[in-house]
C-alpha cells in the first residue's frame, strides 16, 4: 500500500529569512530608468496620500532639481534639517533621523556619496542603518546606479557611471515600484525644461537621453523589476510551502586574480547570475610555492572581491599547485553548472591556457569565457626598481665570470674532461641569489663563455667537433632545468621561512596570553603582538568601569584617538563588525577597527593605522591578525571567568563573614545583655530588701558584662578600620618593657587572677612600633590566653636580635592543633574552651596581625610550646636602635 505523502512545509530558510526582518523597517525603492521619468514626485505624491491617512511622515532628504511641481509637492510635509556644513547632495542627518524615528522616512537620490566627515561614506549604508532601526524608508534609485551595470551602461550611453549601489540593495529591498515613462515622452519633458534647464537639457540630448540608450536603460529597468517581482513570489511560496515552479537551481563559479580583468569579469558574471537567478561563487586561487603578488596586484584582488561581495557574491580564496583540478573539484563538490573565467594568454607555447584547460576537463560543466581589453599596467608595476634590475642582473655576470676564471685556472694545473659542470653551479648559485629570470641569464652567459673559451676552436662561437653540439645542447637544457629548480626551492624556502616565522610568532603569542594574568596584561599583549606582527601602531579598547569603550592598550603607547576615530571603534563593537578605514562606516578615519568577538560577546576593540599608500589589508594580514584575534578573545575570556570566579570567591567569604558575625553577635552580645538585664531586674524588683553584698555582686556583674560588650564593640570597629585601611601606625622608638608592662596591668582588670611572668634581655630592647597599637596587640593575646589557658600561668619574653625585635607571649594550656595554627588569625574564628564552649568572638589574634602588618612586623604561632602543652606567640618588629640601658 502506498504510504500518503508527507504534508508540506515551509521552507526553514524562508521563514528563518522572514523572521531576521521582523523589527527592521521596510526599505522600498523607486526604480526608474533615467533621471526625469518622475520617481521623486512619485515618491512624494503617494506620501501625501499616506499624511493623509495619519501616517507619520517625514522628509530626510529630496532633491527637487528646480522642478516646481515636485517643489509643491514637498509643501505640507516636515522636513528635517540638513547637517551643517554639507553639500547640496550630502544634507543628510542620520542622527536627527534616527532620534525623530517617523514612520516613514523619505531620502531621495540613493546612489549618491555622503560628504567627507559622515558616517558612512554613501548614503544606502545610511539607509540600511535607518531600515536596522525600525524606520520604513522610501528612496529612488536609476538603473544605470547599479554596480553590476555600471559598465554595461557606460558601454551603452558613452557616459561613466561614477555613483553606484551594489545589487544587494535592490535585492534585499522589501519592495520596488517601477516608475515608467516611454523614451519619446521623457525626450518631450526634456525640452520643455521639465528635467534640467535648458543648457543643459541640450547636452544630456545630445549625449546620454537619445532614443537608443533610453530604451536600452529600460529594457534593463524592466528586467531587474521583474526578476525581483520573481523573487518575491517565489519567498511567498516557500514561506507558505506552496508547490509551485521553482527556480532552475543554476549555480555560478566565477574564477579571478590579481589581473586587470577580474573586474569585468566579476562584472559580467553578476549579470549573468542576475539573468538566471542563480546563486554565484566567486574564487581566488593562489600557488603556494608561487611568487606572491606584490602589493598593488594584492590590493587589486581585495578590491575584485569586495566588488563581488557588494554585488551579492560569496567568496572563496584557495591555495593549489594544479588549478585546474582544484577549479574542478570545488564545482563539483557545490554542484556548481557554469564556470565563469576570463580570457588568457598561455604561460609557455607547450602548456594550454587556463580557460582551454577548463574546457577540455570540464565535462558536463558549461564554461564562459569573458573576453575584454586587459588595462596597461603602469611603469611601477610593470618594471622591476634599479636594485632589483642590478641583483638581476650582477648576479649571473659575476657567477659566471667567476666560474671561467676558476676554469681557467684548473686547467692550467689539472686537464679536466668537462668543465660544464663548473657553469652548472653559476646557474644554481644565479637561481638561488635572484631568481629565474637571473637563472636563465646565467645559462645563456654559461653556453657562450663555455663555447668560446673552453671549446674547440676557441676564440670563436663556432663548434668543431658534433658530439660537442650534442654535449652543450644537454648543458644548456640541464643548466635551465637546475635554475629552474633552484629558483622554486628558492621560492618555496622563502615561503617557508614566512610561515615559519609567522607560526613563530603565533606560538610566542599564544605563550604570553597563556602566562598572562588579569585583563590588563592580556590588552598590554594584544597591542605589542599585533604591532610586531603586522608593524602597525595598534590601540586595543575595552569597557571601563563605567561600561565605556576606552582605551585600554597602544603600540607604541603615545597614541590617542579622536572623536571620529572613537565613533568607528563604537560601531564596530556595537554592531560587530570592521569599520574605519576603506571600510563602509566611517572610511576617512587612519585607524582599521576589529571586534574581538566570542560568541555573540563584543570584548575589545582592536584599531590598526593604516597609510592610504599602502591600500587594505591583505590575504596573509588578515589571517595574521584574525589567528590573534581569536587566541586573545579566548585570553580575555580566561581573564573574565578569573574575575568573576574570585568575585564570587569574595562573595563566598564575605557570606561567611556575615554568618560568623550574626553568630558571634546573636552570643556574645546576648550573654551579657542577659547578665545585665537580670542583673538590673532583680535590683530594681527587690532593691533595698537585697543584702548590701548582693546588690554590690550585681552591680559589679552589670559593670564586667558592660565592659565585656564595650570590648567586643571596640574589637568590631578595630577590624573595620583595619579592613578600610585607616590603620595609621607611628613607626617610632618604643621601649618594649614599658609597653608589656602597661598590657599586662590592663589585662589583669578583666582578669584579676592572671599570673604573668615577665623576662626581658639585658638591655632591654627598643623596637620601631607605634606604642599604643602594640599594647593592644599584647593585651588581645594576653586576653586570648586567659579564656583558652585556664588558670595556667603566662610568660612574656623579648629580646634583641640581628635586625628585629623578638617578643614572645607563651601560655601552658592544651594547646592548638597544628592545621588550626594558621586558621586562629582570621576572623570570627573561635575556639573551643576547656569546658567545651567558645569563648570571644574570633576577632582578637585577627585584629593583632592586622596591627602589627600595619606597623611591619609579623606574628606566628607555635604549638606544643613546653613540655608537649602550652601555645606561644611569636612576634618580631624591626628593631629602632641600640637597647635602652
């Protein structure tokens, strides 16, 4: 039985496509084939019709060209003002623009160039920041503006066409209105003044508005209006899984380089994609073990492909020995059916051109050759500079005049059978120094001084016996053949070398980040690294405290940038992609600015500057700073989940601290709150009915329990200050003995039963402390011992060392563990009594460390300290002077 068929559904990339447009505006463009056929007045009569309506609309830009019905027309509608300073053409106010936010904005001429100092250097990218921020605009646009026509058209009307808009504009627009007019009609409308004045209404008739080229331009609005008519049904039908006639399913291969012809190609190929509706690769091939293009042909291939991007292409750059296999292969694998190449000339007479060899293995792929006139290259591309000339040339001169001068030498002290071999090594030396073409010199040279000195008759070009025709026949052909070798080994060592070098260079990058700690010292890296690699200053931004962009790294360091440098630098982290030079946004700026992007995160900013001279980045740069790139996101990333790991390390302590210090305030604050509350309950109960006795014990109970919590609320604030830093010790000389003696008589009011034993050296030491913080430090130990010790007895020992003070606070209770000799200085940790109970409130020993840092000294702990019990305190000050007598 048969299965029924599976129910329709619609098509993931089209709905996928249709949701990336919810929340943009509508972009929608008046097509028309020449000026004058009415596209703005179009524009503004259906804009009346919609103010009408209650629709929002506002006027950004429109060029009425003296026109007065397109004039009256404007009337009624608000209109922003143009940005100061700027051109008759170039008024926009993108900012303004995007703060009023209508519902309709209209911004006529879209082909043209916005004035130095704008944003985006032409006005559709404008538009497209406009559509981006919800705002429906309406433009007008003529066919001949196109990217992929503007050759065509200049063909055509004999005009250049200056001002152009890539294709993916008008392909990616929501909708297109078609404003037609018959040539006759138009002409008629020229000579009535109704387009220009009359000046220059008989030039355009004498040149560019003939019937001809009128109805050629035409035809091509008509074309382009259709097939994206044709686009849109068919985005319908896939969005609501309709069966329907699909498109053809053809595919483009369109294959360049760094020749004058890629962009004709380019060109021809995009129309041609345009006719068939099909989608179109466009790829560069470049041979790794080839010579690679100089600077010039490199910043003519970047240009092909950006032109091929801008007109709806994607991009593919690929290394192969074999082009043809690789071109092939790569049709194959993305069921490529056409391959579009440009003409050329073969290489050497025996090899076939590129297209032929296409065209013999292409087998059921069709191939388009584009014919055209290859531009004159000029003097600087074509000719090597004077050294180059010179080494070209030297080199194969001295090898081989060395190499006779040697021949003759040996032969006049040992009779040699060939000395052939000796000119084979002038060749290779030739190669290896400077190249092919100085290989081939070589050999030529080589074949002449070899004939005339060395071979039979000499003196003369001429060869006596046959077997040595045949004998410098091979020569020749093995001397061509080594040079040819050499000079690919040479080649392909250089390139070797390169990529070494740049490994290298990638290695000891990865290293530093991986040694680098903190964001700082990761941006600090970025900027040096990239400068060495790329030998261009380059700044780093990142977010401040604040969530700024600021700069946060520059190298070399004295670099700053303005506020125009600093608004591409924006752009490019907020909408995450290059902006600044020869780029889209903001093109006049010096500075090429990259996101360092991870996952849908913006974390730097990186800016190179750049020299006009030197034209964009090229293929090997861009991989350079891309591989950077992507190992300093994964660095930042590292240092990021470092920060928030020891913030939420803090948070975790700090949550600690806050449990300990509700636990030791809900104790030592409510025992003796409780002990003075009874205490003055039972008084002011029974009063003068209680023994005299009693009330004195009571009254002395209220009076310790008050100083215990007048303690434990000194200890508190002691620990803020030192936690806050204002903890200000006067380092100054202090007799040791007199400080004991002021702790222990202030210890032993708390603790009238404290036996204290005091030994001090002879002479007694002078330390440099600050007095009053060290009789605390002292008093918080001697109060320590005296809650965990017991009734034991206590020692305090100083003594004079080398450079220090040593003073020693020993006790002969149970002792402490040795894990918890480390742990009994932070705070809120407290230990158990002898009875079991926790005694204080953890803050003493901590509060002690803290003054005595303050101060610079130390303290440690030691445990068992005598006879296997007892715990001894250890402290050391920096010792002022010679010991008081």
């Amino acid at each position: 039985m048969q299965r029924a068929a599976d129910p329709l559904r619609p098509d993931p990339v089209a709905l996928l496509q249709l949701a990336a447009r919810e929340g943009r505006g509508k972009l929608t463009i008046f097509l028309g084939m020449a000026p004058g056929v009415g596209k703005t007045y179009a524009m503004l009569e259906r804009a009346r019709a919609l103010q009408a309506k209650g629709v929002d609309v506002v006027i950004g830009l429109v060029e009425t060209h003296g026109r007065d019905e397109t004039a009256a027309l404007a009337d009624g509608l608000e209109i922003l003002p143009r940005r100061d300073g700027a051109g008759a053409y170039g008024g926009f106010d993108l900012d303004a623009a995007l703060q009023r936010r209508p519902q309709l904005l209209i911004v006529d001429e879209l082909a043209h160039s916005n004035p130095p100092g704008s944003r985006h250097p032409k006005r559709h990218q404008d538009i497209a920041e406009l559509t981006a921020a919800g705002i429906n605009v309406w433009t007008a646009l003529n066919i001949q503006h196109l990217e992929s026509l503007s050759d065509l058209v200049a063909r055509i009307a004999g005009v250049p066409v200056r001002e152009t808009v890539p294709d993916v504009v008008l392909k990616t627009a929501d909708d297109i209105v078609l404003v037609d007019l018959p040539p006759d009609e138009l002409i008629e409308r020229l000579r009535a003044g109704k387009v220009y004045l009359p000046d220059n209404a008989d030039r355009a008739l004498a040149g560019f508005f003939t019937p001809a080229t009128l109805t050629a331009l035409r035809e091509l609005s008509l074309r382009r209006a259709a097939d994206r008519v044709d686009d849109q049904m068919v985005d319908l039908l896939r969005q609501g899984a309709i069966e329907g006639p699909w498109a053809s399913g053809e595919r483009l291969l369109v294959c360049v380089g760094p020749d004058d012809m890629s962009d004709s190609v380019v060109r021809q190929a995009s129309r041609l994609a345009s006719g068939l509706n099909a989608r179109w690769l466009v790829l560069s091939l470049a041979n790794p073990h080839g010579m690679p293009p100089d600077a010039e042909a490199g910043a003519r291939l970047e240009t092909t492909l950006q032109l091929a991007e801008r007109l709806g292409a994607e991009t593919r750059r690929e290394s192969a020995t074999d082009f043809v296999a690789a071109i092939l292969r790569l049709a194959r694998r993305e069921n490529i059916t056409q391959i579009v190449i440009g003409r050329s000339r073969r290489r050497h007479f025996w090899q076939r051109s590129l297209p032929d060899a296409l065209l013999h293995q292409a087998g059921d792929i069709g191939i388009h050759i584009v014919a055209g006139q290859r531009a004159e290259r000029n003097a600087a591309s074509r000719r090597r500079t004077a050294p180059e000339w010179a080494l070209v040339v030297a080199t194969p001169v001295l090898a081989v005049g060395a190499t006779t001068l040697l021949g003759f030498g040996l032969s006049a002290i040992v009779a040699l059978q060939n000395l052939s071999m000796l000119y084979l090594a002038a060749v290779l030396l030739s190669a290896v120094v400077a190249g092919r073409f100085s290989a081939l010199l070589a050999s030529v040279l080589s074949f002449l001084a070899y004939n005339f000195f060395f071979i039979t008759p000499t003196g003369r070009l001429t060869i006596a016996r046959p077997e040595e025709v045949l004998s410098l026949v091979i020569f020749v052909g093995v001397a061509l053949a080594a040079g040819q070798l050499a000079a690919r080994l040479r080649l392909s060592i250089d390139r070797a070398r390169q990529q070494t070098s740049q490994a290298q260079a990638l290695l000891d990058f990865a290293r530093k980040m991986a040694g680098a700690f903190g964001r700082d010292q990761v941006l600090d890296a970025m900027a040096s690294h990239i400068h060495a690699a790329l030998g261009s200053p380059t700044v780093v931004l990142a977010a401040d405290e604040a969530g700024e962009l600021a700069l946060a790294a520059a190298w070399p360091p004295d670099q700053d940038l303005d506020a125009t440098a600093m608004m591409a630098a924006l752009w490019a982290r907020d909408k995450r992609e290059p902006a600044g030079f020869m780029t889209g946004t903001l093109p006049q700026v010096p500075y090429l600015f990259h996101p360092v992007r991870s996952g849908q995160r913006v974390l730097a900013v990186v800016g190179l500057a750049m020299q006009a001279a030197n034209g964009p980045e090229s293929d090997e740069e861009q991989r350079t700073l891309n591989a950077i790139l992507e190992q300093s996101a994964i660095a930042l990333d590292r240092a990021q989940l470092a920060r928030e790991s020891n913030a939420a390390s803090i948070a975790r302590e700090s949550e600690k601290v806050q449990a300990a210090l509700l636990s030791s305030l809900s104790h030592d604050l409510r025992t003796p709150l409780a002990s003075i509350t009874g205490a003055v309950t039972s008084l002011r109960e029974l009063g003068e009915r209680m023994p005299a006795a009693t009330r004195a014990d009571l009254l002395l109970s209220i009076e310790e329990e008050a100083g215990r919590l007048n303690r434990f609320v000194a200890n508190l604030f002691e620990m803020t200050r030192i936690q806050s830093g204002m903890i200000r010790a006067k380092r100054q000389p202090t007799i040791v003995a007199d400080v004991i003696a002021a702790a222990v008589g202030r210890a032993r009011r708390p603790h009238p039963g404290l036996e204290v034993e005091v030994s001090l050296a002879d002479p007694t030491p002078v330390a440099s402390a600050d007095p009053v913080l060290l009789e605390q430090v002292l008093f918080n130990l001697l109060d320590n011992a005296a809650k965990y010790a017991g009734d034991s007895p206590l020692t305090i020992y100083a003594r004079a060392e080398k450079d220090s003070v040593m003073i020693t606070v020993t006790d002969q209770g149970k002792g402490i563990a040795a894990a918890d000799l480390e742990r009994i200085f932070d705070k809120f940790y407290r230990r158990a009594k002898g009875d079991g109970r926790q005694a204080g409130t953890g803050l003493g020993l901590a509060i002690a460390r803290g003054l005595l840092t303050a101060m610079g000294g130390t303290i440690t702990a030691e445990s068992p300290a005598m006879r296997r019990r007892g715990t001894r305190f250890v402290i050391r000050l920096p010792l002022a002077g010679p010991a008081a007598p």
